[in-house]
C-alpha cells in the first residue's frame, strides 16, 4: 500500500492541472488578438442537405465593405504562415476541412501585445473571423482532408505591390512551436 501511495503522491506532483476551456455556463473562454471580431453563422440543414450564411451587410459585423474574395486550400498536415499584412485584414470563412489560425500580437498598443492566440475553424462551429492588420497569422491543416477557406479582406490584392510579410514557421522571433510533423512556409 505504500508503494501505492507514493506513486500516487509522486504522479500527482509532476501532473499539469488541465486548463478551463470553457465559463461555468459552458461559453468557450476565447482569447483572440485584441481587435479580432467574429460572427458567428448559421447552418440550416434540412433532408437535401445545408445551406451555410457566410456574410450578409445586416449583421454590421465589420466597418469594411466586402470589394476582394478568394479562396484558397491548405493540404493536411501543412501550414501557410507567420504572414502579417500591414495594410489590410483577413477575413476567413472555413468552407471545408479543419484549421487552426495561430496569431501574434506584435502591435505596442494592443491589450494583447506578445500574446499568443488560437482560433479553430471547424464545420460545427460556422463563423467568419477577422485578423487584424500588424498580427502575425498562421494557417494550420489539423485534420485530415485539404482545407478551403474564403477570404473576404479589406482591400483587393495589390499583384503590384502584395501586402504581405514572410517569416518561416520555425522562426525564433516568435514564441511558438509548431506540433511535430507540420510543415510549410
């Protein structure tokens, strides 16, 4: 019985408490890049199938007009990013697979300045998300099929002159660590 309760004691000591991901009503307790908005959609489902909003002017969900939409995939297991855009900000609609955006917050005057931040895109939680301008974003494939989003930024790509800044995805200016196995640039 000793033994026992030594490895209990011993186990106990070292273990990591699981942080609380949600409030006590069962809201998720999300922490985005501050500036970063989020609406969430809806998905009417019926016997032929889904039809998903993706962005309707009525909700005045952000200042910006729509005037510039793409789209784009990301394979399984591979990621596009540290990009930060200086001019404008991306706006994502995740129509296939399942993504996770990791940003940082490298803007002096922001609450959450150094801080970084997660946001998963998922087919159960329909929702068009924003980053904002001067935060470094990267777009992770965590599931198993090629992801597809919809981008509705706030300005049209300039082929000229792109808005976009590249650090790789192993950088050491930025304090993450990507899982073992995620590849990209």
């Amino acid at each position: 019985m000793t033994k026992s309760k030594n490895l209990l004691e011993e186990t106990l000591a070292a273990a990591i408490v699981d942080p609380s991901t949600v409030e006590t009503d069962g809201t998720p307790k999300l922490k985005y890049a501050d500036g970063t908005r989020e609406h969430k959609s809806r998905t009417h489902v019926d016997n032929r199938g889904t039809v998903t909003e993706l962005f309707d002017t009525r909700w005045n969900w952000h200042p910006e007009p729509i005037n510039f939409v793409y789209t784009y995939t990301i394979r399984p297991g591979l990621a596009k990013g540290w990009g930060l855009h200086k001019e404008h900000e991306d706006r994502y609609f995740l129509l296939d697979g399942r993504m996770e955006i990791v940003c940082y917050d490298v803007r002096p005057d922001s609450k959450t300045y150094g801080e970084i931040s997660k946001i998963i895109l998922c087919p159960e939680n329909p929702r068009i998300i924003s980053i904002p301008a001067f935060v470094w974003h990267a777009n992770v494939n965590i599931g198993n099929t090629d992801v597809r989003v919809v981008n509705f930024p706030t300005q049209p790509y300039d082929h000229a002159k792109p808005d976009k800044v590249r650090l790789p995805i192993g950088t050491d200016l930025i304090p993450y660590t990507f899982p073992p196995g995620i590849n990209g640039w």
